[in-house]
DNA sequence: TTTGTTTTTATTAACGATGTAAACATGGAT
DNA sequence: ATCCATGTTTACATCGTTAATAAAAACAAA
C-alpha cells in the first residue's frame, strides 16, 4: 500500500508537509503543494482511513441503521443516502436492524468505538431517549423520529404527514367527490409499541382533521390495521365481505395500500370505479401495479440532503449547540401523484 | 472513550494480557481470562476499530458495491448479505455506483486505503480483469460475474441462468402447452457492453435451448430489448399493435416482465388468458400485482451465504490460493414460483 | 537448592496520519 | 552584521491496538 511518506519522499519534502497538502492547509508554498499533489496523484495516493480515524478521530464514515432493505422505503432512503454522502467523498455503513429492538440498541452501543463519524437512524420503536441513553454525544441524525416530545434528543428528518394527508385528503374529497372515506391503518392496540403509536397516531389523526376541514363527519372512518402488505390484502376481504361501505380506503403507507388492492383484486372489486385506494411513500412499487397507486411521493433526495446538512452542523460546533438548543424537527417537501387508483382517466397520461 | 487500558487497570493486568482475552487465545489463566472479561462488560469495552485495523489489517469491515438500491434485486441481496455478515458480528458499507462503470472502478481503486477487509461486487460492465487491474490482490468475490471467461479473475457467485431458464420454460410448454413463447429481453446490440452481454446473451440463449428441447422450433422466439421496466411497457405496447403474436412472453428479469404486464394492462390484454408472462428474480414486487408473477425466485440468503463463506476462504489462505487456482463460479439453488400470470388457478391459492 | 521447562505476564516497537512545537529560511529594519 | 518578523518546513509524540520478544513466575525433576 502507498502511505504518505512514499509520497512525502517522491516528491522530496516531510510526511508532515506532504500531510499538510493532503489536508489542504494553505499553510504550504504553492510550488511545493504542486509536486505533493502530482507524487500523490501518480502514486494513486489515497490516505489510510482507519490511520487518519485513530488520530484525529475523524473517518469520513458514517453509519446508517435501518430495520430493513427488503421494504422499499428503507431502500429507496439509503440509496439517496449513500449517494448524497459519496457525492462528499464520505461513506456510508448500513446496518440492518431487522426491526429488533434490542438488536438496534446494541447496534448503536457498539458505535462509539467504530470508526463512524455519526449515526442516521431509522428506528424500530426506540425513542430518542433510548438512544441518548446508549449514544451519549455521538452524533445521532433521527429520520422520522416517532418519539413523544419529551422523549425527542436529536435533530430528525421527517415525512411530511400532515401536509401530505391533507393534500390527499382533499384529492379524494374536493377532487374526486368522494363520500365515504375510510382511513386504513390505524392502531392496533399495543401499549408496549409506545413510539410506533406516535407516528401511526399522528398521521392518521392528520387524515382524520383533513376529513373533517372538507365538512366530513360520518363515523366509522378509522380501519384498524397494521402497516404491511399482507394486512392490506386481509383488510381488503374484510370489506369486501362487509358489502365495501366506503368509496376511497385512504391507506397510511403505500405497503398497505398495494396489498389492499391486490385483496380487492381477488374479490373483483375495480379500482378506482367501485372504490378508490391511495398510499403514501410514493415507492416504485406503486408505479408497477394496474392500477397505478395513487400517492403521497416523499422527497427521498430531500430527506437525505437535509440529514446530511445536520450531521455537518452536529460535528462543526459539537459542544455548542448539543447540550443547549431543542432538536429540530424539518419537515420535508412531498409531491401528490395522481396516478389511476383514484382516477379513471386514460392510463397513459399519470405513470 | 474505554480502552484497552482501562480494562486492563480495572482487572489489574498488563494491556497485552487484556489484549490476548480479547481476541480469544487461549493462552491466559481461566481465572484472568475471567476477570479480564467481567471488567471489559463491566466497562461496556469495545475494541476500537480503527486501532485494530491499523495494526493488523484487520477490520471485519466488508465493503459492497451494487449499482443501485432502489432496484429491489440489489436491495434484497444487500439486505441478505448485511444480515449474514452481522450473523459474524461483521459490518457492510454498501456503496452505489450508479451503473457508472469509471465511478465503480474509482470506488473499487479507493478501497485499498480504506479499513475494509474485503470487497463483494455486483459489477457494473466491469470485468474480472478490469477490477484485477485496480484491486490487485485485494479480495474480491464478485456476484454474477458476467466476464467471458477469459476475463474473470475471482471466484463468483451466480443466479442459476440455465437450471432456472429451464424450469421456466418447461414450465411454460409442458405443464401449460403453451406453444408460441417469445423470449422478451435478448441483446441489444452495443459493442461497448461486452460484461452484461455475456449474461443476457447467456440467459437468453439458456432460454432458447430449453425451447428447442422442449421441441419448439419457431423462428422469431427473440424480442430484443433493455431489461427494465420502462422496455417492458414498450414492448407489451408494440407486441400489442402487432396484434399479439404470441402466447407466453418469458421475461429475463421480474423489472422487465412487470413492465410487460402493465403494458399488456394498458392494451386490454389479459394475463394469462390470452399471453402468460413469466420473470426472473423473485423480487417482492412480484408478489404485489395482479395478477401476481410467475417467476424464477433465486436464492438470496444462499448467495449471500455462499459469498461470505468463499471470502472467508480468501481471506485465510490470501497467498496460498489467489494464484495458483482457477476462479470458481458457483451457482446458487432457484425455486420456480407458479403464480397467477402463468397459471389461471383460484387467485388465493397461489400468493 | 539448582536447573530446566512450561505457563503466564510485561515491555516495547510498530501500524499511518495528524498536530504541536520547534527549527529553519527569507527579507527588512535597525 | 544583528535582530526580529514572517513564512515554510520538519521532528516528534500521539491515537488504541497488536505481535514479537523479553521477563517473570510456576512447577517438576534432579
């Protein structure tokens, strides 16, 4: 392996200097910084990570926890993640947390003495608190943080589920006249899931709102279900069992929402005719399918810059700001996608 | 942070003796092997990575580059491989190389210097050789390597082309009698991508064997087109206006055959009564449409089992074997998945 | 007790980059 | 010529761990 003293010899000065040029200290003549920059490009120089990480305690890496690559959410986050992160020279380690609890907490124990420089997290159910409580002053980066508000410790990057709720909302009732509103997903009653409730509660609850600002009141608008595909596919045959009571099933995420199409597919129910179905997550998946899924398109490339920005504010003034000011809660942009599952329009134009 | 040190303070040993319990020799009393260990929990010690990895080259980090997260076939193996080498309390950096061939190598040159212990790739167009010529004898296992054969250069684990292409199609004319298959996917002609060429080209003509074999001798089984989901809908559109001249359309990948059932939705067509469509993969979103896919589901977890297992072997005998032996390729197990694009059955008996 | 042998622990020098303090030039001003 | 100020460069200690070697302790046999 090349190190910085064949490049300091190469080009005939010290490792400190030669070092002092890698960092790009203008503290060093422009006629020497030129023949470091030429020895270290013809010996395809590249500093040793785990050498630079040890004394300074800085490694350009970073770690990402998800609970999962198979769900596309998490996969279409880490991919914008990992580019973002590349586009500045850094790297990104993604674990998998597999939506085990315990599994994550020791996952981020084990951080402090890895060679990350900070941590983006999706968390499974743990809050901020219990983070805090392993992490210390790490640098923690929260996307969609579900803590209550007093269990909030970090800077979190999260989904738009008001907005977007509203937005979709008003498309199924200003847009398209629909009546009978169901909203699908709402919680399965779990004490124990304490920061799941959260998220689950304030996006169906946002639905909820919306519903009654466009003068909707009839009951029985919440369906109780969990987040997930197959839940949507039972769901589906629920309703369809029950004589479908609604026109539009307003489904909390896009997982969901494919499988309670796929379960009114099997009952031959048509969407959008008989009844229309939206998501939220704007996953490819929702472009696959016929219909198309009518959506709430999380800006993914928006998610991932803006972590990025407060990872980097988190490691410039470490002290400063940690201990004294309130995490933020940035919210990001969203996009409705009108696609064929709300409207019955000519497939062609919304893919 | 707790180091070595600290444990070795707080059990009253020396830091080497706290060291050799660490990493397991047994070379310590049992009875300082204990103390040293209750200290090291005690203290919540983590060996600092950096550190290691500096002294003895060793990080039990891995690194991979795959093209993309966002496609589901990339995502599930990730997700797999992340799973398997956490199993080993090993760590994976995924990065994406955006299907861009020069950024790949400069992700693969980059690797050196970096803390990894080794390198999985699922190559973008570059060959065994043309990562060689970068990596050196830094280890490699590549995943499908798509080089002709005189160009690769590290053992590689491989989607099972030709047992699953044969399945496939026996499926298709034997079990369902199909009798004018078109197989959807075969080259585009582009001198420059002489890797995916190999494998299309090999799929393709696995395909076509398996035909003849089956008796089936027709010209015109090649539709030529990308292996996405956009030239799937194209294809279905064009197939369509030529008034559909066939009765299966095997699809090499599940991107491309999703594709080519919304396009087939599009035109009215309805699968499988009037075309059969079948994939190759076995990604989630398969399972997702309606009607659900038919498809080759490869052995994820296998091949990433497989491939932690070969690098394992790399890593332990470096010198012995690089050399002197022939790359290995291994091809991983496959299950056929008879879904609801293929066969016209109860919908809910086949998910 | 002495010697030899084995087991266990301690000392010390790396690994490669960084950052501080010190050394070395250079050029004016005294 | 001497001194100081400024601008560049260098020597060296350091980060936490490992591994080779040296030292010490334990034990057995003579």
């Amino acid at each position: 392996m090349v190190t910085l003293k064949d490049v300091a010899e190469a080009s005939g000065v010290s490792v400190s200097t030669a070092s002092a040029v890698m960092r790009g200290l203008d503290i060093v003549k422009p006629d020497t910084t030129r023949k470091v920059r030429n020895a270290a490009k013809k010996l395809h120089y590249h500093a040793n990570i785990s050498a630079r990480s040890l004394r300074s305690g800085r490694s350009n890496i970073f770690t990402l926890i998800v609970p999962d690559l198979e769900n596309q959410y998490y996969a279409e986050l880490s991919n914008c993640l990992s580019n973002e992160l590349l586009a500045q020279h850094k790297q990104l380690i993604i674990q998998v947390s597999q939506y085990d609890k315990d599994k994550e907490i020791e996952q981020v124990r084990s951080l402090n003495a890895s060679m990350s420089d900070g941590l983006f997290i999706c968390s499974t159910n743990n809050s901020g608190a219990d983070i805090k409580s392993v992490a210390g002053d790490y640098p923690v980066i929260m996307f969609d943080d579900m803590s209550a508000a007093t269990e909030a410790r970090y800077d979190s990057v999260e989904t738009p589920s008001q907005a977007g709720m509203t937005a979709m909302i008003r498309h199924l009732c200003l847009e398209h006249d629909r009546k009978r509103v169901g909203i699908v997903g709402t919680l399965v009653e779990d004490p124990s899931n304490r920061i799941s409730y959260t998220l689950r509660h304030n996006r169906c609850n946002f639905a909820h709102q919306a519903l009654m600002e466009c003068g909707y009141d009839r009951p029985n608008t919440f369906i109780t279900c969990d987040w997930d595909h197959n839940s949507g596919i039972a769901i589906a045959h629920h309703l369809a069992e029950e004589g479908m009571p609604y026109d539009a099933l307003c489904c909390m995420n896009d997982d969901l929402a494919l499988g309670v199409m796929r379960g009114l597919a099997e009952c031959g129910i048509v969407v959008p005719d008989q009844v229309a179905v939206t998501g939220y997550d704007g996953i490819t998946s929702g472009s696959y399918t016929s219909p198309t899924l009518t959506t709430i398109a999380v800006d993914f490339k928006g998610m991932a810059q803006t972590a990025t920005e407060l990872m980097q504010q988190k490691i410039l003034h470490k002290d400063a700001s940690t201990r004294t000011s309130m995490p933020r809660r940035i919210i990001v942009g969203f996009q409705l996608l009108r696609r064929e599952s709300t409207c019955r329009s000519r497939p062609e134009a919304n893919r």
